[in-house]
C-alpha cells in the first residue's frame, strides 16, 4: 500500500484542522478528497507532504513511518506535489523549474525525456520565465516537474483552479495517462465534479477536518450526492 | 596629453567606485536577495577578512593566497553564524536587522579587546603609473577587475550550478523548494556562507589599501547597504550591477563637478529618488518587465 494514514491530527498551531483521519491509498489508485470550502483538504495535503506537522496519528509511505520526516526528505523518498495554485517558481525559466522537480523520488537526473512526451509545449518554452506562461502552460509545467524526477505517489491540490474547461478535459487525460502509462498512485483534491468522474476510482469527503463519507466514483455522479457533500446543484 | 589625463582621471574614478561598491556589496546583496536579511555584521565579517588577510601575510603566504584564505575564514564563520543565529530570523526584515547590529557591535568590540585599537598595514601592492601630471595606483584597477571577475562568478553560479538553480528557488519559495526535495537548510547556511566569504575576500583586498582596525567594516557597511537597497532582492546580478552603475556614476560626476564629500551626497541623492521611484529596487522593476515582455511574446 504506497499509503497510510491512520488517525491523523493537524493544523496550524494548537488549532487542530485535521481530525483522526484514517485513510488509505492503493496502488496505482487514483483517490479523490473533496468537500467544501474550508474543510480542511489542503492541509490534510500539506501535512502527507511534511509542510504541516503531525500532531497525532501515525503517515506511513511503502510501510515507512514518515509521520515525522522533513518535507524534503519525503519528496525524496518519491512524493510528489502539486499545490494549489501550481507552486512554480515565477521568476525561474522552465528549464530551472523542471531541474526543481529532479530531486522527486531521490534519483536527481531529470527525466526530460519523458516531460516532453506529456508536455511538448514545455521544451517550446524552456528558456521562458515560467511567470510568463498562460494559466494552462503553468498548470502543464507543474504536473512536468514532478514527473521530471521519480515520483511514485502524486498529491494534487486543485488542479482545474482557473484553468478553462477545455484545459480541464486535457489535465484529465494527463492524470489518467500518468497511472496507465507511469503507474502512478494519484491523491487529488478537486471540487470539479467532471474532472472527479473523468479520473477518481474512489472518493472521501471531508467536512469540517473529518472524514464523513467515502463514496465510489458512480456514487458521487449522483445529483443528491454531490448536492450533499459539495453543496453544489447540479 | 592634459585633456587625455582628464577624461582618464574621471573613467579611473569611475571603474575605482565601481569596484569599491561592487566588492562591498556583493555579499551583502546575496545573503539580502536570497534570505531576506539585512546582515549589519557584514562589515565586520570583511573585518575578519582583514585581519586574516593581515596575519597570514605577516606569516609569510603571498597576499592573493592570504586573500583567499580570509575568504574561506569568514565563509566559515559566516555559515556557523547562520547556524547558530540567522536562521531564526529569515524573511525577518527588522529583527535580523537588529540581531545582526548587535553580532556587530559583539565582533568589533571583541577584535577590540584582544587585539587593540589596529595592527599593522600591509603594504599597497603594483606602485603607480604617470599620466601627464597626475599618478594613478595600479592596485585600484586591479580591485575593479576582481569585482569584475567576482561578479562573473557569483552569476556563473548562480546561473549554471544546481546549487544556484536551488538557492534561486529556495529564495523565492522556501516551502515549495522543500516539498520537492531541496533541503534549504543546508541551501541557506551555504548561501549565507558564500556571501560572508565574499565579504572576507572583499575585506582583505580592502586590507591593502586601508588601516586595519576593529572598525574597519563601518568604512563599507553603510555603502553596500544603500547598495543593495537600490539594486533590491529579485535579481541579485542585475540589481548589484544596476545599482552600481547608477551610484558610482553619480558619485564620481559630482565628486568632480563639486568635491568627495558633495559626491557622497550626489550618490545619497540617486539612491533616494531610486528609490522613491522603484521602492523594491531596481531589479524587482527590471524583472516584472521581462516577464511582461516574455508573456507579450508568448501571445503572438
């Protein structure tokens, strides 16, 4: 099982966003986590990242207890994320930014290669500022430099984020490919109903730092269901 | 010939400014640009330069080898500083200001106690060169030709190396280079180090040509601080060399066209409207406008 989580507590502070959630994620899993606005989706991603500490409960990546790891030391080990928002950095090229993603999975050579496969625009841009890329280039360029390293397990924080729809379709296709074609396991969290049905084998949702249900990826293409859950009417 | 020495004697100022900005700043520029703190120990870390430069000459190494080892002495005092103080105070504008004052204040106070008020000069090296009247040193174009080539370095750095692409990231967002394997800690004390090493062999090119004491670094501190308040944070090579230009230019015009000390306040003069112009500096201007220019084109 890449991963493990068992009662895990955290947030910012002594102020608890996180609470006693137990989750798991199997391999070659594609696992969404949705709810709304607030519940605590990100930092749920940030503390399996090592961005946010454990404050209980126990993270486990390939039967290792990284519950109290560096951030860096766990992308090493081959945990790779996207946050919301994509995380580039704006005032380096595309080149250097893919050279970011090398140390993902703790090989360090870039895998350039296989970047261009999925993302051809980005060799197109390599000397570009990545500041200067359009809203779905950025988004390209995130997904990019993980996969320019080694990474077994990718953590995506709302990827469709101002992204236009038919740039949505396309990060679908991209994530799908990433688990046929890599083998990639796949978090994500994601309030895009459409981009969930297009990829998500399972979903959990979260309300108020717990998790309240855990649906298969039929379940949440029902009206009432999503309604419920991510109060949206469909 | 007299008109030859007169336009000599201005680019001779000039490149002599130029190079005393560039040495003085460049490690502060670093450690500012990449961490986010105003290191005010700067100066006494060039002190530490001296000195080292100082006493291994009297030892008998060769001043260049001496230089050099007054650099790999105040990196290394640079990075356990860092590890033991200035990594509590990143981003923390006011308050490494502060801290940093005072690891100052506790240098030039403890050079002060064990070594006395100076030690002894060491000699100006190369002589000087006639022009018409006038007489030049040539050690002054030697130190602009090593701020030159000191420079290169820090960008071929910075540019070329892994560890620059790193620090670059790291400087912009530490988080993320950490969720993507880079350990910024040792990014940061390496950083810090190679800036107070720079400081160090900055200060022991200053060490032969100015009297070495425990105040030595408050002759530079001030000067590399507007320095590097003028070039700002985002692009440490374009911000160092903008800046530079800008001051060492207007210092040396109204050095000549008034005197040295009108010329220190033609330079104050600059800064300021610089700044109330680009209150971010001048490279935080020039890199917004290249990713303007680069996503304009991106359109087309």
């Amino acid at each position: 099982m890449p991963l493990n989580v068992s009662n895990l507590y955290s947030g910012y502070g002594r102020v608890r966003i996180v609470q006693d959630v137990t989750m798991s994620v199997g391999e070659g899993e594609i696992l969404a986590v949705i709810g709304r606005n607030g519940v605590g989706k990100t930092t749920l991603m940030k503390t399996l990242v090592g961005l946010l500490g454990t404050l209980h409960g126990t993270i486990e990546f390939r039967d290792q207890d990284i519950s109290r790891m560096h951030a860096s030391r766990r992308a090493r080990l081959g945990i790779g994320y996207v946050p919301q928002g994509r995380g580039l950095f704006t005032r380096l090229s595309v080149g250097d930014n893919l050279v970011m993603g090398e140390r993902v999975g703790g090989i360090g050579a870039t895998n350039r290669r296989r970047v261009f496969q999925f993302f051809p625009i980005l060799e197109e841009r390599l000397s570009q500022k990545a500041g200067s890329l359009s809203g779905g280039e950025q988004q390209q360029l995130a997904f990019g430099r993980i996969l320019a390293g080694h990474p077994e397990l990718i953590l995506l924080d709302e990827p469709s984020e101002g992204i236009q729809p038919n740039i949505v379709q396309e990060i679908g296709r991209i994530i799908q490919r990433l688990r046929h074609e890599e083998g990639l396991t796949v978090v994500i969290v994601e309030q895009n109903l459409e981009l969930i049905h297009a990829v998500a084998d399972r979903c959990i949702v979260m309300d108020k730092g717990k998790i309240i249900a855990e649906l298969t990826a039929d379940e949440i293409k029902e009206p009432e269901v999503a309604k419920r859950y991510l109060a949206i009417a469909t | 010939m007299e008109e030859f020495a007169l336009i000599f004697g201005y680019i001779y100022q000039y490149l002599d400014n130029i190079g005393f900005l560039i040495l003085a700043a460049s490690g502060l520029i670093i450690i500012f640009g990449m961490m986010g703190v105003i290191n005010m120990a700067h100066g006494e870390l060039m002190m530490i330069g001296a000195y080292i430069t100082a006493f291994t000459y009297y030892a008998g190494v060769p001043a260049p080898i001496a230089i050099l080892l007054a650099g790999v002495g105040a990196g290394i005092a640079g990075i356990i500083l860092e590890r033991l103080v200035i990594r509590f105070f990143y981003k923390q504008l006011l308050s490494s200001l502060v801290v940093t004052w005072g690891l100052s204040l506790m240098f030039s106070q403890g050079f002060l106690l064990i070594f006395g008020p100076s030690i002894l000069n060491i000699p100006t090296p190369f002589g000087n060169f006639p022009i018409d009247e006038q007489t030049f040193g040539i050690y002054r174009l030697v130190l602009f030709g090593i701020s030159m080539a000191m420079i290169a370095g820090v960008w071929a750095v910075f540019t070329f190396t892994r560890f620059g692409t790193h620090a670059r990231a790291t400087m912009e967002d530490p988080e993320m280079a950490d969720a993507l394997g880079v350990n910024t800690r040792h990014v940061y004390a390496l950083t810090f180090g190679l800036g107070s090493a720079l400081g160090g062999i900055a200060g022991g090119m200053f060490a032969l040509t100015a009297t070495i004491s425990p105040f030595f670094g408050i002759n530079y501190t001030p000067l590399a601080f507007i320095t590097v308040v003028v070039g700002g944070g985002a692009n440490v090579i374009t911000g160092l060399l903008a800046s530079v230009l800008a001051l060492a230019g207007s210092q040396t015009l109204v050095n000549n066209l008034v005197n040295v000390y009108v010329g220190y306040l033609g330079m104050m003069g600059t800064a300021l409207i610089i700044l109330l112009v680009l209150p971010r500096g001048i490279s935080e201007y020039l890199e917004r406008r290249k990713i303007r220019t680069e996503r304009a084109s991106g359109r087309e």
